[in-house]
C-alpha cells in the first residue's frame, strides 16, 4: 500500500518525555545523593530557566532592534521593512512601491543607449558596450559589480574586398548578382557552382519528399526557406550535407515573415524584401565547440577536432526574399508540393534552371579565438545567501538588437537600478539576486554555457530559479511565458499583481488579458483533480536561449517572459525583421511600444516575481503542479500508441505505479508544507525548501537514451519538435501533453522493444527519484 510509504506519525516527543520523566526520577531517589546534592540541583531546577528567559528576552530585544531600525523612503513615503532576521520577509507594500518606481522613459533611455551601433560577440563594438554596462551598473548600488571573461570561437564575415555573394550566370553572363555582408555564423568559407534545387525548409522531411520524387540533390546547390526550426537552422544544414549538396542559400519568405502583408518596412513592421536574417549554422548550438565539457577560461585545453566534428561542411549564405524571387524564378520544372508554396509570386518549381544556367556560390567568412565577458550584478540575500535567484539577458547582437535583446535588457537595467536604490536604503532580500548579463548568445549561448560549465556544481545546489528576458517586447496585445511548471503559480500570482497596459481594459490585470487571449482549459486529467478553472496558457520551454542548458542538463526551474503580438492573428514564427539590420531602437518605438508602457509593465511583472521568489520564506514552488502534467503524458502515450505497444508487448504498467505513487507523495508533501507556519517551523521549512529545490533535478536525463547514442541515419527521423534530453512531461504539440524522450523512442524507423522498454525505464527511474526527494526515500527504504 502506498500510505505505508509516506511518513510515519511521529511518536518521538512522547519517547522523549517519558525517558526526561525517568531520568529525574533516578536523580530523586539515589541514596548515594548528599542532602548538599539535592539542594544544589533544586537552585538549579528553580534558577536554570529564569537564566534563560532573561537571555532570551535580551537577544529578542536585539534582534527586534535589528529588524525595525532598517527602513527605506521612497517617493517621500516611509516605509518600515520587515528585513534583517524577519522570518516572513516578503512585503507586499515594498513590492507595490518597488514597481511604481519603475519609469518607462529610464527604459527608453537605456534601449537607445544599448542600441547605437552594431555589437556583435568579440568585436571592439562589443566590448565596448560590455564595459559600459558594467560601469553604468557599478553606480545602482549593488553589493557587487564584476565581469568573468572566456576564450570562445567565434565567426565573422568578410566585410570588405572579396565579400561573399550569389550570381547567377548563363551562356557566360552573369543574369543575377548579390554580395553583402549578412552571413551564416560559422559556414565555412568557399566557391560552388552548379546547378539550384528548391528544398522548402530543409526539413528531414522534405528532403524524404525530394527523394521520392528522384530529384538529385548531390553536389547541387540547395536553396531553402527559414522557419519551422526555430533558432536550429542547423538542422536544415546538416540535412543537406547528409544528401550531398554542395552549398546552401537561406532566405525568409513572406509566407512566413508578413502573413499576408504586401505593405513593408518603413510603412509597416513587416519585412522588405532587401532585408536580410543573420543565423547560425553550427551543427551543435551549446557552449565554445572546442571545450564541450568544462569553461573555455584563459589556457584551457581546445580540441580542435572535436570542435570541428561541429561545424558545417558546405558554405551557406542567406539572402532576402527579393533576391530569392529572381533565383527561383529561373528554376523551369518538377512541380512541388502545394504545402510547399510561400508568398513570393513565383510557381515554386524544384529544379532545372533555365538556358542552362548555373549558380556561383562564394562565401568569405573567419573564425577566430575572442574573449567573451559576461556582466554580473550581485544583491547578497540576508538569511539564505546561499540561495540564488538569476534574472538573465545577453549583450550581444548580429545587429544593432533593438528587440533581441534590446528590449529585455533594457528592462533588466531599470530592475536592477531600482532594486539597488532599495539595498540602498538598508534593504536585502531573504535570497541572493543575481543579474546575469551574456556575452556571445547569438553564437550559440556560449557566455552563459561557458558559465554553468564553470559554475555547475555550486548552482545544483545553489540555483533556486533562472528567469530570462531577451526579446522581451516582440508585440504589444499579450503577455506570454514559457516556463516549468514549477514556476506556473509564481507567475500567475505576479501578473495578477500588475495592472494591464492596454487604456481600453484599465480593470483588467496582466493576468485577465492574458487569459482572455490565451486561455488555456483545465481540464480533470487525473484522480481527484475536480477542477474546471480556466488559467492563461503557459508554454513550455523548448528552445530558448540560456534557459535551455538550465532546464535540461541541471533540472533548474526556469522561465521566459515577454509580451507578444497577436500569434492567433499572425501566423509567424517571430517579429518579422528579427536578426535583420532593421531590428533598431526606432522600430521599436514606431511599431511595438512608442511610450514603452508595455516594457514598464513587464518590469514590473518581473519585479514581482523576483520579489516572490527571493523574498517568500516558503518557495512559492509546488509539486503538485507537476501531477497533472504526468497524467497526461501518461495518458497520450497510452492513447496514441496503444496497438503499436500492444503489438510488441510493450507494458506502461509500471509507469503509471510510479506516477501514482508521486501523486500521493507530493499531495502529502504539499499538504504538510501549507499547514507549516514561520515562527515555529523555520528549520522544518528550510528543509522542505531544500527539497523543492532537488524535486527538479531528478528529471534530468542521463545519457543512457541521449540521441547522440542513435544511429546518424536514425536519428534524421525523429521528428524536430521530439528532440530532447529531458525526461520532462512537456507541451510540444498543441494540447498534447507528452513524455519526449519516449515518443522520440517510439518514432525511431527501427525502434524495437529494447529501445522503448528502455525509455520507460529511464522515466520510471526519475520519477521514482522524484518520489525519493520528497520522502527522504534513502533513509526508509520507501520506493
């Protein structure tokens, strides 16, 4: 039964009294005790707890000293803070007056400060900025301000004389001709020519559909669209290479980047034709390609094979879909897939140029060793320094960053201004704030990844929650989160705190908007769960910047926040002139948020959360989130494969006893939690926070089904949205709640039960690791 493996009632204080009772009764009746014996210890018995009421009063006026006399004035209103060795810490009334200090025109003003010039990763530009951000922190009154450098590999173009370019030339001439100085991050340098094959996304996929049709791919040229594969252009990369192309050429086609809209940039937000998407086509997109393993500090060791084993083998270029018109206009034959047509007007055939022309492709890039720096803003916690809450952006951009990252550091500025000004004023929070600003995320998150490679023992321990704001303000009609389900309630608590921007709806919080836009239905998907609530529709995380490495090789819980445009409306899979020339502080202002109220609304969000997470004596954390989410992904698996598990003899018995017994184990961990209060049960919550803070590690994954471990031919066809190390129940596809290191077995062309059994074992084991946490499993056994 499972109620024998939840903790027992505690019987030890009527042990302890009664062995207390017994003890003194062996002191009163010793006949070899003096009447001068007796006498001695009846003073003590009589003085020895007056003694320590007055030690204790004594200290109790000190520490209440100590508590009161921190106070902090802001806007001329005086607040007495519960600081110091307070045990509930968490002030609503500092939180409110922390967020209305907040300015929008302070937001603004670093946005156009951050955004004057291009500042890509290890360029003079780059450090520049770097070093002004640091100095400008230096003056918020933080306990600390300090950078950490790396030695990484970094990519280039050619900027002037040979520059990479694209012609297209028949009977001798060239009919079409492009050189800039856009480019793929970490293409090699190099001169193709031959024949063009339109190869939609790049997709395993459409290359499967290329093959069926007896289109040959090798040593050809293969022109494809951006989409489908956020932030993984890679993946279209290494696909091409697997099928022999000789050289790519990436372009953003309207179909995916105006949704509809013929009227462009300057009159519009949507993209031009002229404009041109940076991207990286590293075939491995964590951390310095030659120190996969540990920090790429001053005199570590490179393995340059091992860095090569990453890197792209053709040369790839991307142009804007005005130049992409003319080079598919000229391909004459082989019709392609209707789903395969996008917005240029052009019939979208796959190959066979006319006349007989070829296509010259030349690309002229550098790689060089640079050092990164990483900027780091420090506000020691008081009662748990050990414990950190990270607030994190990048620096670092192809461009001039006006959205990504502009707007979230922009943002993370102005907060950590503010909360400086209330350290300041004698103020700490309960936990450590850190504010964590990167250095060559465009380049793959190599500033943050190089960090947790140095730092990641300490964070397991220590890293209570990482919260990322980048491309914060991508629209003005919602906010939106993708987060763990950890850090649902935390979110959902701080938006309701926060008025919503939008003048029309003043009554509404962030939090009503938001669930008006995105609801997102609760629906009974496990025993007990009776409710019907409808809640804003949290993502989960996938691929987001530093979050990633975080969330899937440590376990630590995580979220990106930002406000969005109208995904419902605009069929996109990003703002339209994302890693263009055009991202600047003026689109920002004439497109998305021309008083910047949506940026101060999302500051004061995230005020709120880092206020709830670092402040709060119990961690607003709570396993029972993660039930629901099991079920479902037990259910899906259960419901979708049915026969084909069936057929092989597969059984998810197992599975569903592990689920069931973390069902019980964190409703009674959460039961007792609520119930526990500061004043008599500080130690008690200080370990039961300990254990919120292991509960996510136990779904990290080990590398006994890493997709590394497939077959490269296997591992092709594993659908994208599959990839993944995590043992995590995620959201990946719509509503569908599943387990993705299973499906990812399961889709395998020659999974076998081996292969399945395997992945259901590996989940059975973390969950039961989950169950462990909360039940102190290693010391009774309990399963």
């Amino acid at each position: 039964m499972m109620d024998s493996h939840l903790p027992e009632e505690d019987t030890r204080d009527e042990t302890d009294d009664k062995t207390a009772l017994d003890f003194n009764r062996d002191i009163a009746n010793d006949p070899k005790r003096t009447c001068m014996q007796r006498h001695k210890f009846l003073v003590l018995k009589i003085t020895g707890p007056i003694l320590v009421t007055i030690i204790g009063i004594f200290f109790g006026y000190l520490i209440r000293k100590h508590v009161h006399e921190k106070a902090f004035n802001c806007n001329s209103e005086d607040i007495v803070l519960e600081a110091g060795l307070n045990l509930e810490h968490y002030n609503p009334a500092v939180s409110r007056k922390l967020r209305a200090s907040l300015d929008a025109g302070n937001i603004q003003e670093n946005l156009r400060n951050l955004t004057k010039e291009v500042h890509t990763a290890g360029s003079e530009n780059g450090h520049t900025l770097a070093n002004f951000i640091r100095d400008r922190m230096k003056t918020f009154g933080l306990d600390s301000v300090y950078d950490e450098t790396y030695k990484v590999l970094l990519s280039y173009p050619v900027t002037t004389g040979n520059k990479s370019r694209v012609s297209l030339i028949a009977n001798g001439t060239k009919i079409f001709h492009y050189e800039g100085s856009p480019y793929s991050a970490y293409s090699p340098s190099g001169t193709v020519k031959g024949d063009l094959v339109y190869a939609n996304y790049g997709l395993w996929d459409d290359f499967s559909v290329l093959s069926n049709m007896s289109v040959n791919l090798r040593d050809k040229i293969l022109i494809m669209r951006y989409g489908k594969v956020k932030n993984w252009d890679f993946q279209k990369i290494s696909n091409a290479q697997r099928y022999g192309a000789a050289g790519a050429i990436l372009y953003p086609d309207p179909a995916d980047y105006n949704s509809g809209n013929k009227i462009v940039y300057p009159k519009t937000w949507w993209l031009p034709g002229t404009a041109v998407p940076r991207s990286l086509v590293r075939l491995w997109s964590w951390g310095d390609p030659a120190t996969l393993s540990y920090a790429a500090k001053e005199g570590a060791h490179r393995n340059d094979a091992l860095g090569d084993v990453t890197m792209p083998t053709i040369p790839v270029l991307p142009i804007g879909y005005g130049d992409a018109k003319k080079l598919m206009d000229a391909l004459t034959s082989t019709d392609s897939p209707e789903d395969w047509h996008g917005g240029l007007d052009t019939p979208y055939k796959i190959e066979n140029l006319k006349d007989g022309a070829k296509v010259e492709l030349h690309v002229n890039n550098q790689r060089d060793i640079k050092e990164i720096k990483n900027i780091f803003g420090v506000i020691k916690g008081d009662l748990e320094p050990d414990k950190y809450i990270i607030l994190g952006s990048h620096h670092d951009s192809f461009t001039k960053g006006g959205v990504d990252p502009g707007t979230g550091l922009s943002i993370l500025l102005e907060l950590a201004e503010k909360f400086g000004q209330l350290v300041k004023s004698g103020w700490h929070p309960r936990r450590t704030i850190l504010f964590a600003i990167w250095d060559a995320s465009e380049f793959g998150n190599l500033g943050s990844q190089e960090w947790i490679e140095e730092h990641k023992k300490e964070l397991l321990s220590r890293l209570v929650a990482y919260i990322n704001v980048a491309a914060a303000v991508t629209g003005n009609f919602s906010f939106t989160a993708q987060a763990n389900q950890l850090m649902k309630r935390v979110i959902f608590e701080a938006t309701k705190a926060v008025p919503c921007p939008d003048p029309s709806h003043p009554e509404m919080s962030v939090y009503a908007m938001w669930k008006h836009n995105y609801p997102d239905s609760n629906i009974p998907s496990y025993p007990g769960d009776i409710s019907k609530q409808v809640v804003p529709k949290l993502n989960d995380i996938q691929s987001v910047a530093e979050c990633t490495a975080l969330h899937v090789f440590l376990g630590i819980p995580v979220m990106d926040v930002q406000y969005s445009y109208d995904t419902n409306k605009y069929k996109i899979e990003n703002y339209p002139v994302h890693g263009t020339m055009l991202d600047d502080f003026n689109y920002v202002k004439k497109f998305i948020d021309p008083n910047f109220k949506v940026h101060k609304t999302l500051a004061e969000v995230l005020a709120e959360v880092i206020m709830r997470l670092a402040t709060t004596q119990k961690l607003p954390i709570h396993p029972v989130d993660y039930i629901s989410m099991l079920y479902q992904a037990y259910n899906y698996t259960l419901n979708t494969h049915r026969q084909w598990l069936v057929d092989r003899g597969i059984s998810l018995e197992y599975l569903r006893e592990a689920i069931h017994r973390f069902d019980l184990a964190a409703e009674y961990f959460q039961d007792t939690y609520d119930k526990l209060n500061a004043s008599d049960h500080f130690f008690e919550i200080m370990q039961m926070n300990n254990k919120l803070l292991e509960l996510p590690r136990a779904f990290v994954a080990p590398n006994v089904l890493d997709i590394n471990s497939f077959d490269a031919s296997e591992r092709q066809h594993i659908p994208t949205e599959l990839f993944s190390y995590s043992m995590y129940p995620v959201n990946k596809q719509g509503d569908k709640v599943m387990f993705q290191l299973l499906e990812m077995a399961i889709a395998l062309p020659k999974s076998s039960k081996d292969h399945v059994d395997s992945a259901v074992s590996i989940l059975v084991t973390a969950i039961n690791w989950a169950t462990k946490v909360l039940t102190d499993g290693a010391l009774n056994g309990r399963r």
